[in-house]
C-alpha cells in the first residue's frame, strides 16, 4: 500500500513561486478547456500509462484533478510505477478555484504529449 502526500492550494501557490517541479492536470480536454493553473502539462488519467516513462526522473510531480479523487489515482499508479515525491492537490482546481488563485486558458504547449 502506497501512502499519498497532500498539498493544499495555498501552499502549492508558494511552491509555484520558487520551487521546480512539474505541475500534471489529469482531467479530460473538456474540462481544461475551462481553465488551468498556470504552468500545467496537461496528461488526462486514462493517458497516464502510456506516458509514465516520460515522468521518470521529474525531481518532484503535483498532481491535480477537478476534486482531487483522480489525481489521488494518478499518484498511488505512479508510485506503483516507482515514482515518488508525488503530491496530490488537496481538492482539486475547485479548491485552488475556492481560494480565489489564477486559473488560465490551456496553451497549445501545455500538453505533455
């Protein structure tokens, strides 16, 4: 069993100011096209195993989802896979929405693909 580690938006908006890590939004296209925080890859879940060699060697990931359950997923399968240092996003965009952070619109190099 794999533990998974949390991060509430307001401290991922301090770690967005200094630290380096990747920021991975799990959700579908039609969701994202909503918006997305800023400097997001976007990888939807059902993409996650074909593209988990591409997340080898990331120092650090946060994970994020619309409500945090499959973003909560994506890091137990990554940690499956032998990646760790993942973090959920506690909540998902609603709660980084909730707290009233930037949201912005997807840009054509946001995809991880």
């Amino acid at each position: 069993m794999f533990s998974i580690e949390h991060v509430d938006a307001r401290e991922l908006s301090t770690w967005l100011a200094g630290e380096k890590f990747l920021l991975l939004d799990v959700r579908t296209p039609g969701e994202t096209a909503y918006g997305i925080i800023p400097g997001a890859k976007l990888l939807p879940l059902h993409l996650l195993p074909l593209n988990v060699d591409k997340l080898k060697g990331q120092d650090k990931i946060v994970v994020y989802c619309q409500s945090g359950a499959r973003s909560a997923q994506a890091c137990a399968f990554l940690a499956r896979q032998g990646i760790e240092n993942t973090y959920n996003l506690a909540g998902g965009i609603m709660a980084w929405a909730g707290e009233r952070l930037p949201i912005v619109a997807p840009e054509a190099d946001s995809a991880l693909l």
